[in-house]
C-alpha cells in the first residue's frame, strides 16, 4: 500500500484526539474511518464554479473537489483548524492538499503602499520569535523564517495579494506556508493552501490559479464600494504580515451579512500570519511518521 497523504494523516490523529478509538487500529482501518467521514460530506467535482457563501465564487479543475461552508468547517474542525468564517475548501480526493477560503469583515482594504521584502521578513521574524517564546512554553521546538519562497506580489487588476513563506521546521526541514488576500468592497477573502512540505512546489501553482479564478459577487466588489462606508486601518504590507496600522477604522467594519464586528475585532484586524503558520502548519503534522520514534505512515 502507499503512503498515506500527510494531511490524511493529520486528520487521523485530529479524530484519535477527540475521542475516536482510531488510535491503535492497523492503517487498513483507521483508512476505512477516515474515508468513512469524508464519505459522509457532501462533495462538488470539478469541473464546476463554487460558491463562496454569498460574496464569492470560484472555479475549481477536473480531479480536485469541493466542499461548501458547513462541511468545510467539519472537515477543519476535526483537523483542528476551523473558524467561525469558513466559506469553503477545495482538495483532492486523497487531501493531499487542501485550498481553505474564509472571510475577515474588517472593512475596504487600501491597496496602496509598497511591499518591501526586507522590512516585511523583518517584521515576519520579529512575529516569530515571539511564537517561539510561546512554543518553547509547550514544549514545542522553535521555527525559524527563512524567507520567501514566493515573493508578496498584488495582482492589483483583480486585488489578489500572494506569498509563500518558508521556514525551517523542528528537524531542520523546510515548511511552507501559502497565502492569498483577495480584496473586496467589506473585508478580504483569506486563501491558505497547506500540503506536505515536499510536493509544495509541484501543487502551488494549482493552487493559485483556483485562487486567481475568484470573483466576488456584484454588490461585494472592491470598486462597488461607496464613500463613507467602513475602511480598514491595514494597507498590503499589513496583510502580508498581519499587522494594522496604530489608527483604528474611522468606523466599525462589517461582515459579509453587513453585520458589525465588535471594536476589539476592528483594532486586532487579522490574526498574526506568521504566528498561525508556527502554530499550526510547525507542529510536525506535515512530517508526522517520517522520523523514527513516530507512527509509521505504511501499512
């Protein structure tokens, strides 16, 4: 039997920490009970357009599927990583991969400015080293930034923002980290695409170009946006490096219902990227059953 995908197995081990007597099963099993739960969702094959709760939609390619926002939050939650502003996912059969798009309500983002590498990898260390004061507290080890791996680079005709971060896990081995902000007339649309560290480079421009078909609904659009309506305080820089300006929005930001975002919302913004990559993708999952000393990652 082959490999299982790292993210299966990701998944896996979410399910054993929640309470499920997959631990301890032989592979065989534990694939018929992940295989079992991603039965019980429902999927849309590609080719097929997608929606994006209701601001939103994407084209997704032959041999990749998609799941809509209730399914893509159960998915996230048994991997451990959902939120309350899930608008869909996109993956492949086997989740070798997976494209996560949700929505941050903080308002008209301004695209000007600059995005000057040195300063933001600065401020992306300066992030990291405080996530690793806080790993080390769990006994976790530290992640270094070692650089881009995709430079930030706006695509300012259709408001797409894109990088990749690399770093330097736990064992020495690198560990990526793919965003995208497409930006519209209340907030932007967050687009993070994880997989297994070695097959990054193979699969990310799959990724981005599911990124790049998206288009927001009329009404939600970046230029239907109406003078006096709510701004953010966050430029492109500050999205790259999840960091606002010190001055608040002049008002309350909204979500995509056109409901208000409380003031702490509205001051915090967007929470820390760098630090969700330390967090989540350097907890050693990409790589579990790789080193001796794990669970094997073969039947």
């Amino acid at each position: 039997m082959r490999s299982l995908p790292r993210l299966f197995l990701v998944g896996i081990i979410a399910l054993a920490a929640a309470g499920s007597d997959a631990a301890g099963q032989d592979a065989a099993a534990v694939r018929r009970q992940w295989d079992e739960f991603l039965s019980s969702l429902t999927w849309t094959d590609g080719p097929a357009t997608i929606a994006l709760g209701a601001i939103a939609s994407v084209e997704i390619p032959a041999g990749t599927r998609a799941l809509g926002q209730e399914d893509a939050r159960r998915l996230l939650e048994v991997m451990g990583n959902a939120s309350s502003r899930e608008l869909a996912l996109v993956s492949t059969s086997d989740i070798d991969w997976i494209v996560d798009f949700s929505f941050e309500p903080i308002g008209r983002v301004d695209d000007g400015g600059t995005l000057d590498e040195e300063a933001l990898l600065a401020t992306l260390r300066e992030a990291a080293d405080g996530a690793n004061a806080f790993r080390e507290m769990q006994g976790l080890a530290p992640l270094g930034v070692d650089g881009f791996e995709i430079a930030p680079t706006y695509d300012r005709e259709n408001g797409i923002l894109s990088w990749a971060v690399r770093l330097t896990g736990p064992d020495g081995d690198p560990v990526y980290n793919y965003q995208a902000r497409v930006l519209g007339r209340r907030g932007v649309i967050v687009a993070t695409f994880a997989c297994e560290p070695a097959a990054f480079r193979a699969e990310v421009e799959r990724a981005a170009a599911i990124v790049g078909s998206l288009r927001f609904a009329e009404g939600a659009r970046r230029d239907d946006f109406v003078p006096g309506e709510p701004v953010s305080g966050v430029d492109l820089a500050g999205l790259v490096t999840g960091l606002a300006h010190e001055a608040p929005p002049a008002e309350a930001p909204v979500d995509e219902d056109g409901a208000e975002v409380g003031d702490d919302d509205s001051r915090k913004l967007l929470v820390l990227g760098i630090a969700i990559a330390v967090a989540v993708l350097g907890a050693g999952a990409w790589r579990f059953g790789r080193r001796g000393g794990r669970a094997s990652t073969r039947s």
